[in-house]
C-alpha cells in the first residue's frame, strides 16, 4: 500500500526552509552552499508603495495609481541555541567576529587571579572577551566555567571571576570562546524560502537591522532577528550551489539550567543568596534610522543606510533593596552581562559594555502580588581605554 497523495489543500510551514549566504557583493547571489536556519516563524514580505494623481477629475472617481517604490522587509523568530547563526548575529551589530579561541592544553592550570598556560597558547584572547574553560578535574573543578578576561598575555590571563580552586595536576584543559563587538561594518546575505522543491523565494540584498533576545521565568531565551532586503524574486529552482547545510543541532536554552549570573561592574548582580532575584531580562538592539535607499528608474531598493547602533533593554527583579534605585539616582554606569548556555555549556554571553538602570516601577499592582522593581537598560559607549575598546554591545560565542 502506498501512502495516500494530493491530500493538501496548500503548503505546511512544517515544510517551509529558509536558508542563506554572505554576500561578497550587496544584492548579487554568491556561489556557495546555502545554509539552513532554525526559527520558529519568519516573516519575510514584499509591499509595493502607490500613490494616486490628485486630478481634478470630472468622471466620478479618483485616477488610477501607480507604483512608486517596494520595499522588502522581514524577521525571524527563534528559541536560542547554539545553532542560531553567529554570523548574521554579528551582521546585525555591524562587527565582524574575531577568529575563534580554542586553546586544549595540559600545561593550561588555574591560579588565584585567572589562568596560565606555560606554552603561551593564550595570546589571542582579548580583555573584555567572556571564554569557557573545561577540563579541570579533582579540586579544580569547581573552575569550569564561564570567564570574562580582564587582562591577557601569551602566557596568562587574568579573569573575572577568579577560579574558585587552582590546584591542576595534568588536566588537560580548554578554553575556547568566539567575540564580536558593535562597530561600523556592512555585511549582507542573500536568503532563501523554500515553500516546495520547486517553488522559492528569494532575498538579495539582506541586511540584518537589529535584533533582541529574552529570558522570562517559566519559559526559555527567545529571540528575533529584523532585515530589510533589496528584492523579494521567485523562482523554480533551489539558488544554493550544491545542497543546503543542514541546520544545526543543539538544546533550545533553558532559562533556569541555561541562565547564568548576572554581573554588573565588577560584581555578581544576581547569584544565590544576594538580594536580586530576577524575574525576566530582555536586550534590543537596532540600527536607529537604518533604511533602504530608493532612486529614479527601479522600484527596488537602490542600497542600504547603515544608522547608528541603539541597544536597550529591560530588567524585572524582586524589590529587596534600594541597591539597583540608588544606581539609578545616581546615573551609575557599568557592565551588564548575563549568559544563556545549553546544557553541555554552549551558547552566548550578551554584555552591554556601559549599562544605566533608568525609569524604575517599584508599585504595589494589586493585591496578593510581589513588589517589582522594573528598570529599562540604556547601553552607552564605553570608554575608549577600557577593557571593551569603546563598543556599546559585546556578544561571545562559547562552545
């Protein structure tokens, strides 16, 4: 018996596959296998802009429109992973990732203020930059875990925090980790929708304009990605040169076994028995006036404004102290930095390098409620000699 055929009235978005590639040049398909994305729904739309004559006109009824630019936009939503594109992450704050770090080494050994490695293996981490480091055993490992560098030298790093044992005998030790900054740089991808093996549509000239990521209790980190594209085209057969990469693997990120500790400064906001407990955290970043540029002759988009990179937020915690209110009486301004990490310790560190906790809600809502305090984040510039080199928004990969 064969299974039964022609029994849809349409296309299921269980079938639908969006896939996708960097450009070399803005708008033109490049030669490369495409690859495939996890999302938990895109939004990828085309709309024409038309404007009518005002005619005097003594028939009865207006004059008959006409096209005057399209434009095309989209997004996807997505429940974090590891899998979720670095690249296009790294797109959307305008920086380019630096070459990921994965040092395994024996001669790697824990120390009071951070780690050492007696075969100079560690001259390409940077301070400001978040690495996990694996492999401690016995005493040291208490150790393993995620690590914010301070200072770095072929021969050692110092960290925050400081590992909370040193003692190694012959581990063989990894610290690995992948940064990106904001800053000013252009790249572009050429996306695809598959709705059948036959049926695609197509998008040259997408360009990343920001995105967010969430964590409330009782759920898991979500978050979206914003494009605008230069066309939207149909086609017939698959753009990818050769087959689609699958996308990858991985366990969607928990927000209690995957949410780590919250620092702010130099200091743990969040970690056991310290008084903020929080309830729910959200970051947004966006290219504040990113547009696509139109001209004369073509309806499509002509090229892209860049804007300037915005990151805000917001954070919920139990109302216990006047510590994070008197932060923001007095404009008090640091690091921000929380970690989303699966359950074999990937995923992402997201950091706002100059956060202010501004606007607090501290109210009684109703009866039976806790008392909340509710603040939003303004991401500023850092300082330009510090640690994150000027950057408003930093985001670390760690595997």
């Amino acid at each position: 018996m064969s299974p039964t055929s022609g029994y849809q009235a349409g296309i299921s978005t269980n079938d639908v596959i969006v896939s996708y590639a960097p450009e070399a040049a803005w708008a033109q398909k490049p030669a490369v296998a495409f690859q495939q994305i996890r999302m938990d729904s895109e939004g990828f739309t085309q709309a024409k802009g038309r404007s009518r004559p005002s005619e005097i006109n003594a028939t009865g009824q207006v004059s008959a429109a006409v096209t005057n630019k399209v434009e095309t936009k989209g997004d996807t939503k997505h429940s974090l992973s590891s899998a979720t594109p670095f690249d296009i992450i790294a797109a959307s704050i305008m920086g380019t990732p630096l070459a990921a770090t994965a040092v395994t080494a024996a001669t790697i050994a824990a120390v009071a203020d951070g780690f050492t490695d007696s075969g100079n293996g560690l001259a390409g981490l940077i301070p400001g930059a978040w690495v996990r480091v694996k492999g401690l055993t016995g005493a040291g490992v208490t150790s393993n875990g995620l690590y914010q560098v301070l200072t770095a030298a072929a021969g050692k790093i110092t960290t925050l925090p400081a590992p909370p044992a040193t003692k190694v005998a012959g581990d063989n030790v990894s610290i690995t980790g992948q940064c990106v900054r904001n800053a000013n740089v252009f790249q572009s991808f050429f996306f695809q929708k598959q709705l059948t093996s036959v049926l695609f549509l197509q998008y040259p000239g997408t360009w990343p304009t920001g995105g967010d990521i969430s964590a409330s209790q009782g759920g898991f980190f979500a978050g979206s990605l914003n494009f605008l594209a230069q066309d939207q085209l149909s086609a017939v057969a698959d753009g990818s040169t050769g087959a689609q990469l699958a996308a990858g693997a991985g366990d969607v990120i928990s927000t209690v076994n995957g949410f780590g500790k919250v620092y702010r400064g130099s200091g743990e906001m969040m970690s056991g028995a310290t008084p903020a407990t929080i309830m729910k955290l959200d970051l947004k970043w966006s290219g504040q006036s990113a547009a696509a540029q139109y001209g004369l002759g073509s309806a499509a988009a002509q090229g892209m404004r860049k804007g300037l990179l915005e990151a805000t937020g917001s954070v919920s915690l139990y109302f216990r102290t006047f510590d994070q209110y008197t932060e923001f009486i007095n404009e008090t301004k640091a690091m921000l930095s929380f970690s989303a990490c699966d359950s074999l310790g990937a995923g992402f560190v997201f950091t706002l390098a100059n956060a202010a906790l501004m606007d607090p809600k501290i109210v009684a809502g109703g009866p039976n409620q806790d008392v909340m305090a509710d603040f939003t984040l303004e991401g500023n510039p850092s300082a330009s000699a510090g640690i994150f080199g000027g950057c408003t928004l930093q985001i670390d990969k760690v595997s």
